[in-house]
C-alpha cells in the first residue's frame, strides 16, 4: 500500500507558471525559443484544437498472453478477459483493440522495441530519423512548456530520438522524485549554467564548421550531414531547455510517496516499486512538470517474487500453452493490470489545473511490440487505449490482410491528432480511427 501525498502539497510555483505565460509569448512573438526553422514539427501543437493535453504509454516489453488479454466478442458488451478483470470497475474509460500491429516488423525479442515507431533499427540504416518515436515527436509538440519535455521511466526503453538513437530510461523512483521536485544547491546550479554555457560554445563552432563543409560534399554526404546537424540541433534545444529552467523552482511534493511513514515502508525494487512510480506519473502530470510519460516492464529473465512462482519470466513467457507455464505468468500479468487499475483509480481522483480529473485530459496507451512472446511473433498486438476524451468502452477488431492487421500507426495518428497535433500520417500509417474512437 502507497499513500499518496495530501493534494494541497501538490502545489507548481507561482515562478514556474510564469515561465509558462512568458515562454509561450515569445514563441508567438517570433521563435525566441530559438527552435529551428529546418523542423516544421516543431511548431508546437495547436493547443485550441485539442481535446487532450497529456500522452502517458506503459509498455511491458514481454506483451501480454493473447489468450487471456482480448475478448471474445466486439463492442461494448463483451466478457471481460481473465488478465483484464483488474480493470473491470474502468470499463467505460477504455477500448481494447484487436489485429493491430506494424507491417514489415518482423519477430523476435527486437520487436519490443518497435512499439512506438513501428520501425526496425535494420531497415533505416540510410534514415535514422525514421527510428523518431511517437512520446518524443509529442515531446517536441506538447512538451516545449514542461520542464521535462518527456519523462522516460522503468527499465524497458521503447523512446528512440529524432537522430535514431534509443533514449535511455530511469528505473529508480528515489532518482525520479528527486528529479522531479528536489532542489539543486547553488554550487550545483553554478556548475550547470558554466558547463551550457561551454557547451553552447561549441555547438556554435560545430554549425560553422559544417556549413563550409556542406558545400563541398557529394549530395549522398549532404544527407548524412544534414542527419548530424539534426542530432546536434537536439543537443542545442536541450540545452536551451536546460538554461531557462535552473533557476525556476521546482514544485513542491511530499516525500512519503517514495519514503513511507510509520506505518507502511515503501519496498523500490522491481516489481514492487511499480505502484510508487504510477504514483510519481500522477505527481509529475499534476505539477505540470511534463506532458509525456512513458513507462516501461522488463524482460530478463527475473524471477518474480510472487507466490506460485518458480520458473524466470522469459522461461514463462515460452510457454507453449502448457497449463502450469500459463498460470505462472497469468500472476505476473495479473500484477500489471492491478498497478493499471489503481493508476486509473489515481488519474480518476487527481484533479488536473481546470479541476477535471487528468485521466479525462491525458492519453494512456498501454500496450507493447510483442504480440505473442512464446512464439516471439510481431502480430496482433496487445493494445488498450484510456482517457483523453476518446470515445471508449468497446472492443474493436480488425480484419487482417495475409499476414498484417491494420497499422497500429492508425492509431497513434488519431492520439496525435486528439493531442492537438496537426497531421494526418505518422511512420507506417495509411489512415487514422477517428470513426471508431473520436
């Protein structure tokens, strides 16, 4: 049991509400923010348009076993599945969808880290962009306002940059809070701005270099140059970030989330602390210290310290339908959707800054680029979508075409474009849901 802080220590500073209203003037006054002209994307959402304001994705790198996650009937009244029945009592706030997956993706334990991009490491070698995954495109969208553009958390990074490189994720909820609502002292703080200053330095000499350099090259070595400038125009915004916020406050949040009181200790290893970092999502969407969360479950082999179980969880997960395999892992799985659920129960109860409860505002997607582990299949993924204004509640199942369903990137258009997001295509996509979900 985790006791979430009393909400009146919920509480962002006046300062940092400040920065908000000033930062968000300048860009209307001409791209102060000093956001390159090169990314259109960058522009920022469309915040008028939008019917939801965060995006959270949890991501068990495993999947979920297919035979106990989707229903056997479509629409609204169907039996709820056996993993599932944790989050029974949010039925309304949520759709589960059948046969999607990402075409050309192919099997093995790498598809996991396809979920958010739909995209293989093999087949961008030429354009490592492509690798850009849907939580950062939204960081670059509705993030630019937050402290943190984006929070990647947990031990299964599914969060890859706009240059293609994979984004690592933090695992410990004593770092995470501290990051989050922890001080830095003066003397830190000092050695922060002398080291960007330095950095922007350098940055400045790179530009340079690489402008006299473009104009000698071949136009194949002008696309690997411009692939460059794109990784150190991340670094530069990064950096531009960091500067504005060192001496804003940060919000302020009772420690007992990740410290405990007299009465219940916190356990923080895997997979105890799961609870503790659903309740870290909650406090760091609450203090509007970042838009988009992504969480991720490991793999591995670990052996969970649950009862009933004696086999690893890669062990388990090749199972190959073997009853005692099987119940073994529905208890793992059963474990997740409980911390989904009482999640659910705290996005419901915590207010966002109009008063409504954040799960009516913020996008949850749950789900992974493993449909079947035991057979390490790609296909059919285990996909739920919650919140955010979406029209829920029901079970959709798509047909399938030979050997893919529709693109999953159908749906990541429709949250992009509930997010206030002005596109109509996003990786491997060939349509949108909007008739299903808005």
């Amino acid at each position: 049991m985790i006791r979430r802080p009393p909400r009146s220590t919920l509480s962002s500073s006046s300062a940092a509400s400040d920065v908000y209203k000033r930062q968000h003037f300048l860009r209307g006054l001409g791209g102060v923010c000093l956001t390159l002209p090169a990314f259109e994307s960058l522009r920022g959402a469309q915040s008028g348009k939008a019917k939801a304001k965060r995006f959270v994705c949890v991501a068990p790198n495993y999947g979920m076993y297919p035979g106990s996650f989707f229903p056997e009937q479509t629409g609204t009244d169907y039996a709820m599945p056996s993993i599932l029945k944790p989050i029974e009592r949010h039925r309304s706030e949520f759709s589960i969808f059948n046969n999607l997956d990402h075409p050309g993706v192919g099997g093995g334990h790498g598809c996991s880290h396809t979920f958010l991009n739909g995209m293989e490491l093999k087949d961008t070698k030429d354009q490592p962009q492509r690798l850009h995954s849907l939580d950062e495109f939204l960081a670059e969208q509705i993030g630019q306002q937050t402290r943190f553009p984006s929070l990647r958390l947990g031990a299964n990074g599914v969060s890859w940059s706009r240059a293609g490189i994979k984004l690592p994720s933090d695992g410990s909820p004593a770092q995470v809070f501290a990051k989050l609502f922890m001080e830095d002292n003066p003397k830190v703080k000092e050695n922060q701005r002398r080291f960007l200053d330095e950095d922007d330095s350098i940055l400045d000499v790179v530009h340079a270099d690489a402008k006299r350099l473009g104009a000698r090259m071949s136009k194949p070595d002008q696309i690997k140059l411009d692939e460059y400038l794109t990784a150190v125009r991340e670094v530069e915004r990064k950096l531009q970030r960091q500067a504005k916020w060192i001496d804003v406050p940060k919000p302020k949040a009772n420690d007992e989330v990740i410290r405990g009181n007299d009465e219940v200790v916190v356990d923080l290893n895997y997979p105890y602390n799961t609870p503790v970092m659903y309740d870290l999502m909650v406090l760091a969407l609450q203090t509007e210290s970042t838009n988009v969360i992504t969480f991720g479950h490991p793999g591995g082999n670990r052996l969970f310290p649950f009862e009933g179980i004696e086999l690893g969880y890669h062990s388990l997960t090749h199972h190959g339908k073997r009853p005692e395999l099987l119940r073994q892992l529905t208890i793992i799985e059963l474990y997740y959707t409980q911390q989904l659920a009482r999640f659910f129960d705290r996005m419901k109860e915590a207010k966002d800054a109009e008063g409504q409860p954040l799960l009516d505002s913020t996008v949850v997607l749950f789900g992974s680029g493993m449909g079947n582990a035991s057979s390490h299949s790609s296909r059919n993924l285990p996909i739920l979508l919650a919140g955010g204004g979406f029209k829920t509640g029901e079970h959709h199942r798509f047909e399938r075409t030979g050997r893919d369903g529709r693109p999953l990137c159908d749906l990541f258009v429709s949250i992009l474009q509930q997010l206030g997001v002005e596109t109509d295509r996003f990786s491997t996509s060939q349509g949108n849901l909007n008739h299903l979900i808005t």
